[in-house]
C-alpha cells in the first residue's frame, strides 16, 4: 500500500516540474525580444580603467579603454 502511494507522489511531483517547465518554456516565447546589430552603433564616449595584476611579485599596472556611450550611425 505505501508503494503505491509512493508511485502517485512521485508521479504528481513528475507532473508538476513539467508543467512548470512548459510554463517557462510559453512565457520565455511569448516575451518580447530586442535584437540590435554591432555594426548600427558607434562608441562615442570611452573611460579608461586601471587594474593592477599582480605578475609574480611584481604589481602590473593593466591599462583597458571601455565605451560608456554609444550613439546610432
């Protein structure tokens, strides 16, 4: 008898991650989608950043440009 009780949770419990996960599945393909192309966008502003990295026991400056604002062409 606790078998079978066993077998129907484990099936409900089966059941219910599925229809969570087709939940998901609907909501993520019902959502609106942005796609932008690279190639529209021209970086307009850049910052630079320091880290320093530490190469053995000496500390390495590592100087990076990083574009803070973009404009369409």
């Amino acid at each position: 008898m606790r078998d079978k009780y066993l077998m129907w949770g484990a099936a409900i419990l089966i059941c219910a991650i599925t229809l969570f996960f087709g939940y998901v599945v609907w909501q993520d393909a019902k959502s609106e989608k942005v796609s932008l192309n690279k190639s529209d966008w021209t970086c307009t502003k850049t910052e630079t950043q320091v880290n320093n990295i530490v190469a053995g026991k000496v500390i390495v400056p590592q100087i990076t440009e990083h574009c803070v604002r973009y404009e369409r062409n």
